[in-house]
C-alpha cells in the first residue's frame, strides 16, 4: 500500500495517476508502480453521501481496511437519493444555464475524500442508462427538453421517448460534430465537462472513461470526440490526463474493440469490465462454468495481445457475478475467480461491482482484496508475465494459471482445490500457500522440481502458490 505522503502540487505531472514507465500495462502513483484493487456497494459513490453502516467515509475506510485502493464512479443521479447537476426551479422545471451545487459540492468531497486515502478514482463521465426510459430516467431527466427551460424538442434532436438503447438509440449520444452536429445541446454537454474538469483537474488520483457500456448501434465518433475535448481541456489547465471507452460487447473480437484497440492515441488505457459478463457461456439455459472460465480467460489473452504493440493499462472497473442476478452475468463470485483471473491474466485493476450485479465490498470481496495484496507484497508483480495457457488439472477439468518472472519467481492460482503438473527450470523452490478465504500464509517449504514440479493445494477452496527459485547462485 501506498504510505499516503502527496506532493505540495499534486497533478504536477509526475506525481499523478498514470501508466507505468517501466511497464505500461500497469498503473503508477505518486512515482510507484500501484496495483488498483477494489470493491464497493454503489457506482455512483459521490451521489451517495448517506451510505448504509455509518456513510461515505465508513466504505472508504473499510476498503482501505481491507488493502482496496481503486474505485469506480458513475456521474450518474437516477438512484434514490441522489441530485442531479442542474438546478431546478420551484415549478420542477430545470434551468440547464444554472448548476446544482449540492451535486458538485458531493463530487468534489468525494474526491477530496479518496485522495486522502490514496484510493484511485475511475471516473465514467456519461451516465449511459440514466437517457433512457427502460429505468425510467429519461421521463424526469432535466437533458429531455420536456424537463428543461433551456431548448425545446424543435431546437434539439432530442426526442421524448428512448424506451430502450437498443431498439431506440438516443440522439443525446449523436450530438457530435461528426455525427448529427446538434449544436444546441452539445453546448450544454460540453459546459458539463468543463465543470467536471474545474473539479476533478484539481486532484492527481483520477482517470476518465467516456461511457457506462456504449452499446453497438452507436458510433465510435461519440467516445472519440469526447476523449479528445476532456484531453484538450486539460491540456490547456496543463494537466495530463488518461482517458478509456467501455463498450457493452462482452465479446472483446467484435467490431466496437476495434475503436479501442486501433486507437492507442485516443484512448490511454482499455476498459475491460464487459468480458466478465460471459453470455455465450449459456449450455441450454444453464451456465456451464468451465465453458465460462474459458472464454473469460480467452477474452482477457485476446486483448493482451491486441495491445502488445502498444502496451496499455487494461483496467476492470466491474466484476459481474452474483447469485441473485441472471446466470448469464455468473455466479462464481461467491469465491472471486474472475477477480483473481484478471490480475493473471496481467490486469492492471480488478474491481467488484456493487450488488446486485456483483458482490460489492462484502467479506468475500473483502477476503480476496486483502489475499490478493498480501500475495504481491512478496511477489513484484510489475515484473510477471502472465503465461499464456492454463495448467491442466488431475481428475478433470480443474484448471490453474500462472503469473511468472521466468526463472525466479512464479505465482500459481487454483480456482478450487487440486493437483496441477507445473513446468519450471530444474532446481530448487521455496514454497509458500496462500488460503485466500482465510487471507492466511501456510509455513513455506522447499522441495526439488526435475523436468515438472507437482503442485497440491493444501485444502479446499481457492490457493495461490508463490514459488521462488533458491539456488540461482549455482546456476
């Protein structure tokens, strides 16, 4: 964890959030290669200033607590309780020229508040679902002109109704240059970013992504437009900023990626989350966990080597995966295997997402963020190179993956209980098991491989093995 000292400027360039020098798949902070690792129980945190267990400050502190430093948050306000950005006359009508300074006064504390706990903020700047009618959010959204004093349905190219993102795609994401050029309300839009900037440029630990999961229908032009206007307006306050897109297609080889991945220019980083919601996993209507693990992990190798050209920090900002959501979101939360998997696959962050879509920052989510940092506090992560094919597991189809610093250090993660035959160079390792349920570290022993070292997990439930080789001197 970082030791939380700041700099007496704090987005001076070097101190900021930002890919890391020395390998750029990952993240560096306060000139520190960081590993963001996160949970919590709501995506719009800033708009939720009344949290269950005690507020805003008690979730901060529990993710802290528990070695989480990375969170996601939605400038979103369709949830109960929260504000929108504009200020609403006493006849209900909103004035889109004057601000509601009750939602940036939360905005801004929120952000002051995770600074001090040097937890990295991932900002999603357009609220996708909050334009639409299938939440019921677009009725009362002071953007539809139907709710406004600013323009009319006949000055915009807005419409009164967008049931779905889908079926109907909304106009408010064409208003681009390149796209329907509404002038009228892309003013406002863009008045809205600036206002974010003047807050959000004031502080180091912030990175930007345009959309909550962009659907197909809608052209890249939107997301390419605003990562270029949020980097140059920070551009001219002097500041540099990191910006990404999430796109809905959970399969990362269909066409929306190709914004993403042909772009290193635009975008900074690749947003990951929607892999981790698996549909084609789905064997006459039941999820088959295996086949889910598979393309999971196929997606994540997939896009490792799309960037290779250009390494990027590949971010998951989510974790689908609940019991009480549909199955084709998984269920395999319950002991974080996605999360886990992210990180081997060489995953810059690893983030659940808030019930009921995912687990939150419950004791699950707790017990693998803290197993998780006490397992690359002894081993440097930003050294490994995730290997490529799974090990194969005895009596089944068990499988485990490998993080590795080839000859020195490896690490070895076991979704479940088993027996894997792992390929090392010949020689002598230190072994030390890590009970992620438990966030427990067994004694370490030593023992010899020969052309293969058999692994076996001490217990039930999910391990990791940290092997470090001793006898490099005699090599």
């Amino acid at each position: 964890m970082l030791d939380g000292c700041h700099s007496e400027d704090a987005n001076d360039g070097t101190d900021a959030i930002r890919p890391y020098e020395d390998n750029p798949f990952y993240w560096q902070y306060r000139g520190e290669p960081v590993l963001l690792l996160g949970g919590s129980d709501q995506d719009n945190l800033f708009n939720h200033p009344n949290l269950p267990s005690n507020g805003l400050e008690s979730h901060l502190d529990l993710l802290v607590s528990a070695g989480g430093n990375y969170l996601r948050n939605t400038m979103s306000s369709r949830d109960e309780g929260s504000v929108w950005p504009f200020h609403q006359r006493e006849d209900g009508l909103y004035d889109l020229g004057q601000w509601n300074e009750e939602y940036w006064t939360r905005f801004s504390n929120f952000l002051q508040m995770t600074q001090d706990r040097d937890i990295i903020v991932q900002i999603e700047v357009w609220a996708f679902h909050d334009f639409f009618g299938q939440y019921g959010r677009w009725y009362d959204n002071p953007w539809n002109p139907g709710n406004n004093i600013t323009y009319s349905f006949e000055e915009t190219t807005l419409s009164p109704d967008y049931e779905h993102p889908n079926h109907n795609p909304s106009d408010y994401f064409f208003t681009v240059p390149a796209l329907a050029n509404d002038q009228t309300v892309l003013a406002h839009q863009k008045r809205f970013i600036e206002k974010l900037l003047a807050i959000s440029l004031e502080f180091d630990h912030v990175l930007y992504c345009i959309t909550n999961e962009i659907h197909p229908p809608y052209s890249p032009e939107w997301g390419w437009f605003w990562a270029r206007y949020i980097k140059e307006q920070a551009d001219l306050a002097g500041k540099s900023v990191f910006v990404s897109e999430m796109f809905w297609q959970p399969d990362v080889r269909g066409f929306q990626h190709r914004a993403s991945f042909d772009h290193p220019e635009i975008y900074d980083y690749f947003e990951a989350s929607q892999i981790s919601a698996v549909r084609d996993a789905i064997v006459d209507g039941v999820l088959d966990a295996e086949l889910e693990a598979e393309l999971h992990w196929g997606y994540l190798m997939h896009i490792r080597g799309e960037l290779a050209a250009y390494p990027r920090p590949i971010n998951h900002t989510k974790i689908y995966g609940a019991d009480t959501w549909h199955a084709w979101a998984g269920s395999d939360q319950n002991t974080g295997e996605k999360f886990w998997r992210n990180i081997f696959a060489g995953s810059a962050s690893s983030r659940f997402h808030r019930p009921e879509r995912g687990i939150g920052l419950n004791e699950t989510a707790q017990r693998n963020i803290r197993s998780m940092r006490m397992l690359t506090e002894s081993l440097n992560i930003f050294q490994t190179e995730p290997v490529k094919s799974r090990l194969s597991g005895h009596g089944g189809t068990f499988k485990a993956y490998v993080l590795a610093i080839p000859g020195t250090q490896y690490a070895v993660y076991f979704p479940d209980s088993g027996t894997v035959d792992f390929a090392v160079e010949q020689g002598s390792y230190r072994l030390t098991w890590l009970n992620i349920m438990n966030s427990e570290w067994q004694e370490a022993t030593t023992t010899q491989a020969g052309e293969s070292l058999r692994l076996t997990t001490p217990g039930d439930g999910p391990w990791t093995v940290w092997l470090t080789k001793t006898d490099l001197r005699n090599q």
